[in-house]
C-alpha cells in the first residue's frame, strides 16, 4: 500500500511500525480478529524495522530464532543464532504469509496522535517525508515503535574526535560502500554491537582493536541447535518449534535466576568457558566486569567467533580510557597510542519510546513516566491504546506474541459486550508501590531513560514483568473484565439539524 493509497476511516485498529512488534500484532489480528479493520503505516520503505535498518558487519540477534521468531511461524533452520539478512527475509516471509503488506502504508511518519473522548477516536497526523502531511482515524492504536531512538544514538562525547583524519562512523547509519579491507580498525565499546562487529570486520581489516572501558561479560553457545534439528525432523513443524521455543525459555530463565541468586556460581560458569575459549591464561582483567552477570544483557557469542578472532591475531581488545582522538589515532590515559584509519563508536543507543509521536488525550500531553502499566502493553487512564515494552533477560517477540493474543481477546470481548472504548482505570488515590523495570540493570541506555517508560508497581496488573513463564501464565489465566478495565459505548453522533442541548 503506497502513502495515496486511501484506507478505511475511521479504522478498527491503526498499528504504527512494521517491525516485530507490528508485524506480530498484525498477524494476530488476521489471525484471531479476522473481521477488524487495521492498517499498519512505517516511516521507512520496508517493513523490518530495527532489522532492515541496522546493516553494520555481521548484524546477528542475540537471541535464537526459535525465541525470537512468532509462536505462530515456526523457525525452519538449523542454523538459530542467525544474521540480520536471514532474521529480515524470516520477518518478510510473515509479512506475505499474513497478507500484510497490502496492509502497510510505507513512508509516513507518524507526527502526533491525540485521543478524542467525544468522539472515541484517535486522530493520528502522518508525514510523509516530502512535507505533505494527512490524518488517519481509529478505533484503537497500537505503537510498536520499538524502544530507541532511530535517528539521534547515544554520543559519547568523546574527546577530540572532530580532528581525526580517517573515516568514523556509528553501528546505525553504517555506510553501504565503506571498504575497509586492510584497514586499522578501532571499535570504541565491549556490548553485543562491538562483540560481533570484531570477528566480522576481522575478516578483512589488516587489525581490528575493541577498545573498551569495562569488560562485558560473555556466553558462549553454538549457533546450531541440535536438539532443535532433530525435534524438527521428528514432529510437525509448529509441534518441534514449541517444543524448543520452550525449552530455550527455560535455559534462559534458569541461567537469569542463577545469575541472581548464586552470580558466583554463573561467574565460574563464565570463565571455565573463556578458558575452554582462549586458554588457561587468558587476560582475566580484560574479561571481568565490575558487576555480576545480569546486571547487563550478556553478550552473547555464537560458536565462540570474538574468541577465534582473538586467537588468529586478527583482533586484539585493549582496556582503558581515551584521553583524546588526534588525527590519527587514539590517546588513552594511561599514555598507550592506537592507530586507526577507521574509528567506529559502537557506544550504544538512546533509548525512546513512542518513535517521538506526541501524544494526546484531548489536547493534554500524555507523558509516559506519569503512568503505570496495565498487563504489559497499555497505560493507565488512557483509552484504546497499546505500546509494548518487551523483556530486557528474553526476546522481544516473546512478549509481542503475549501481548498480540490478550489484545485480541480484548478486542473480541469488547464485541461481544458491544463497548467501542476501554481504558485501565487507577484513581487518583490509589497508591502502587513503584519496581521499576530497570532497576536491576546497570546498562547505561537503561539508566539514562527510567523516566521515560510508564512505570511498573509491585503488584499485577500495573507491572512489566520480566518473567516470560509467569507472565504468559498470567495474561491467559485473568479474566478480562477484572474490574480494572474500565468499558464504555462511543457516544452517538448528534443527529443533522438537531442543536446540542
């Protein structure tokens, strides 16, 4: 669907990126809501979202694909710690699959969405790069713009880079044509961007140096699952994803709550596979952080490829801090050089949720961090909206897919009682003890955005819970009118010539 392509107003369901989060509602939507009216608008020109966008060397998921993949479609590859390429065509097999990209109105930006209360409706205003701007109306809006800001990333501010003469580039606006075959690459960063980007530009870089200030901390696991290969051989294709969609939760979770309870233990488990990895007298300064396992996201290393590249002598990681980048390098404090032709700031991303949509409830701003949480997806006292926030120890799908269902039997329950609007209602004197969602991971994307995400009380249904088992159990198990959800009739239009009394 192009952006002159006309669409029903006002919509069933407007759904705001195509990436997972949108993909997923949409084909839950086609799925169990086969009579609503949705339609999906993107800002870029193919759905994919952070997976079309991000095409930096060897992009890869740190989590398997039978996790990351939708409940629904089940993962058909041996191969499960896969890269963006592979992860891309699995997200446009599902677009097609699900009839979507009929669907999907590509180029417009969403600029502002503000819920109308006499009317019932969200008036959603679209921008469609070339400056033309439109609206679109509906029922329902879901955001799933992901959660960092696609535009602006992280700066570091690091000292002096303006006067380094060679090429610098950030992980998220990488060049298609930058060749850097017999470069010297520094990569300034240790988390999961920095880890895959060194075995892969390794491949061609005459050195490739992982410049970091404090160590991350690393698991190794094959990029094959071979029980997943064989269940897939032995039982019908959804039956064998289930099966090891479930038994990945469950390794997850265990190694999480390990990490939590006994860090000691995990921190053993961590080392013994550095030393399998690099031997017996590896650099242990250079691979312990000063935290415990989980207090980051691991980083998670597919068949040990950082290691190799560190033993072939095609990378190097060096510890320490810059005091300045010179025309040709790096200075660090300690008074040590690195040359570099190419620097890449592998820093991290800044976190933003709701794509920079202003949102509205009848002109007032809704401000995200004055809100809690309702069953994971919507916010307190704002009707008829949804934007899932997903796990920071699991795949982002996982939570997509619980959130996709509830919507669904949501919107089914909403037909059958025949109410238009539905809002979480806390009052004003009700008083949730807060546990913020982040409050247990030092990552510094987190902590630089706890005010930006609804909060989470200590108690269901205002919580984000960061347990996938615990939470699937309960979205199925409550009823959906608990007497939180709040349900109303749209109010029904004046009739023509009859004066408002």
């Amino acid at each position: 669907m192009n952006a002159e392509t006309p669409i029903p107003t006002p919509l069933d369901v407007l759904i705001v990126g195509a990436g997972i989060s949108g993909i997923g509602m949409a084909a839950h939507l086609v799925q169990k809501c086969p009579g609503r009216r949705f339609a999906i608008v993107e800002r870029r020109a193919r759905p994919g979202g952070t997976w079309d966008l991000f095409r930096y060397p060897g992009v890869r998921s740190d989590s398997d694909m039978f996790t990351l993949g939708y409940g629904f479609a089940p993962w058909r590859h041996d191969k499960t710690i896969v890269g963006g390429d592979m992860i891309l065509d699995y997200l446009n097999g599902v677009v097609d699959d699900h009839a979507l990209r009929e669907r999907i109105r590509f180029g417009q930006t969403v600029i502002s969405a503000n819920w109308d209360s006499t009317a019932a409706l969200w008036t959603v205003v679209l921008d469609d790069a070339t400056g033309n701007r439109s609206t679109q109306t509906a029922r329902f809006l879901f955001v799933g713009t992901g959660y960092y800001d696609y535009d602006d990333p992280y700066d570091a501010e690091i000292p002096g880079l303006d006067a380094f003469d060679g090429l610098t580039v950030h992980p998220q606006f990488w060049p298609e044509d930058l060749d850097y075959t017999g470069k010297k690459i520094v990569i300034i960063g240790s988390g999961a961007t920095a880890a895959t980007l060194v075995p892969a530009m390794a491949e061609k870089a005459a050195r490739v140096t992982m410049l970091q200030r404090t160590p991350s901390w690393y698991l190794t696991r094959p990029a094959r699952d071979k029980v997943g290969t064989w269940l897939r051989r032995l039982l019908p294709a959804r039956l064998a994803h289930a099966i090891s969609r479930l038994k990945n939760v469950r390794m997850q979770s265990y190694l999480f709550e390990k990490s939590r309870t006994a860090p000691g233990a995990v921190k053993g488990y961590l080392r013994k596979q550095l030393e399998d990895q690099l031997g017996s007298d590896y650099d242990r300064e250079a691979f312990t952080p000063p935290y415990d396992p989980w207090q980051q996201r691991l980083c998670l290393i597919p068949d040990g490829d950082l290691f190799t590249a560190l033993n072939a002598g095609k990378a190097e990681i060096v510890t320490g801090k810059i005091a300045q980048v010179d025309r040709t390098g790096l200075a660090l404090e300690d008074g040590r050089h690195i040359d570099a032709d190419v620097i890449v700031t592998a820093t991290g991303l800044r976190l933003r949720l709701l794509g920079k949509i202003a949102l509205t409830l009848d002109g007032a701003p809704i401000v995200p961090g004055e809100h809690f949480y309702y069953r994971n997806c919507m916010f307190s006292n704002v009707p008829n909206f949804a934007a899932p926030f997903g796990y920071l120890n699991a795949s982002w799908t996982l939570r997509i897919d619980l959130v996709g269902e509830w919507l669904c039997r949501l919107l089914r329950h909403m037909d059958k009682r025949g109410v238009d609007v539905v809002t979480p209602a806390l009052p004003a004197d009700q008083a949730l003890v807060e546990d913020h969602p982040f409050e247990s991971f030092s990552s510094g994307y987190l902590q630089r955005a706890r005010g930006l995400v609804p909060k989470s009380a200590t108690v269901a249904p205002w919580q984000i819970g960061m347990d996938y088992t615990a939470d699937r159990k309960a979205m199925r198990a409550a009823p959906i009118d608990d007497g939180v959800l709040r349900f109303e009739r749209a109010p029904a239009p004046a009739s023509p010539g009859v004066a408002a009394q």
